[in-house]
C-alpha cells in the first residue's frame, strides 16, 4: 500500500520537475465579442455570466495548472505504463463510477437505463473481472452517463449563472452544486465507503484525477479563436441542455 503512495508520489513530482519555464502570453484579444455581437440580433444561446471577469482569470489559471502540473503529471503516467495497462485502469474506474449513473437514473426514473447500468455493472465486474474490462458494451449495453446536475435539470432546475471552477473548468450553478452531492454520495455511501480503507480511498482517487484528464482531449488555448471563452461557455451550455433533454 505505501509502494503505490510512492510511486503517486513519484510521478507527482516527475510532473513538476518538467514544469518547462516558458512565458505565455495571455493578453486580452484585439477584438471583443462586444464588438461583434449585434443588440438586434436574437442569438441562439445567452449564457447568463455575471462574474465574466472572475471566470476569465480561472480559465487563465485552469491553462497555466493544466499545462505546468497537471499534464505533465498525464504525460508522466503515459509513459510509465503501457497502453494495454491503461485500458484495465479506465475500464475499472468507469465501473466504479457506475454507482453515480445508477443514482441519477434511479432518482430520475429512468428504469430502463437504471436497468442497463445495473447488468452493465454485474456484467463488467463478473465477466470483466472487477471492471477492468467491458465486455458490456459488445453485448449491447451503453453507458448511461447521468449526474445529480442532469438530475436537477431533469426536474426543472435552471442553468443558473456560468461558473469557471479551479481545474475542473465550466460549469454552472446547478451543474456545481450537483458535482458537490455526487462527491458526497459517492464518498459517503458508495464504493469509498464500502471499502472503509483510507489508504485505497487516497490511492484510488489519485489515480482517477490522472486518468479522468488521461481520457479528456481537451486542451486550453487550442481552438485559435479569440472568443475561446465564449465558446467553451457556449458550447459547454448547449452539451448539457442536450444531456438532460435526452
């Protein structure tokens, strides 16, 4: 147990001594979105932003952790194990996730896809051996991703106004305080609570930070738009009125 602390230690700290000295310029765009957008115009999705300003400066914060910490540490993990190993590791940590899935659904009452997460999880912690494999998915049994934020929606809970959190990047008033009781569910009454170790509790959530950022394409200041923001706060607004409407 203190080997696999060792060794989340050790690719911590490989991530921080890449950490290249490099100056980025974040100076503001040479043209606004004030300038472009047109008051007569209706568009088709207004993103209610009051703390544009604050929200900004997290965004420049998420780029500078995300570059200097976080992927270098990603990077770190890629390197150290195989492709193969890889797989096993996200295919057991999306199984354990499940429980989040089933509660969203069950809670929206959705039986039908509460019934699909329950065989996806007896099927891929049996046949799949703890989750490490999927073999689900080939029998016809899709992920059905919910969280207490679509769950809210589902019952007729607002957006409410566009947040920019510290690393984990956009979200909403709604779509945060659902991140925050799913944490507690999960921690509380979930698989961290079932196993009553701190020691695999620490493990185990060190290791899905890396390989939730591993399994995300994203990456910051890459679109080569100056309205990068606009569009993340758009873009990221539109995919969740489409996950709840589904």
């Amino acid at each position: 147990m203190r080997m696999e602390l060792g060794l989340l230690g050790v690719l911590l700290g490989a991530g921080c001594s890449t950490m290249p000295k490099q100056q980025v310029n974040l100076e503001p765009p040479l043209h606004r979105m004030e300038d472009t957008i047109k008051e007569s115009v209706e568009y088709p999705l207004d993103v209610h932003d009051p703390m544009e300003g604050f929200n900004r400066r997290i965004y420049s914060f998420n780029y500078y952790f995300d570059k200097f910490l976080y992927l270098p540490v990603v990077r770190s993990y890629e390197w150290v194990m195989p492709d193969y190993a890889e797989h096993r590791v996200s295919n057991f940590v999306d199984n354990v996730y499940e429980f989040s899935n089933f509660s969203n659904n069950l809670l929206q009452f959705k039986f039908k896809r509460t019934g699909i997460t329950l065989a996806r999880v007896l099927v891929n912690t049996t046949i799949g051996i703890g989750g490490l494999w999927d073999p689900a998915t080939g029998m016809n049994l899709a992920t059905q991703a919910e969280d207490f934020g679509q769950t809210l929606g589902h019952y007729g809970v607002g957006n409410g106004p566009f947040i920019v959190l510290p690393i984990l990047g956009p979200s909403n008033l709604r779509d945060t305080t659902g991140s925050v009781v799913d944490a507690s569910a999960f921690t509380y009454a979930g698989p961290p609570a079932w196993v009553d170790d701190d020691d695999v509790t620490l493990i185990f959530n060190g290791v899905t930070a890396i390989d939730k950022r591993h399994q995300e394409s994203f990456r910051y200041y890459r679109t080569g738009s100056p309205f990068e923001y606009e569009m993340i706060r758009m873009l990221y607004t539109a995919k969740r009125e489409l996950e709840i409407a589904k």
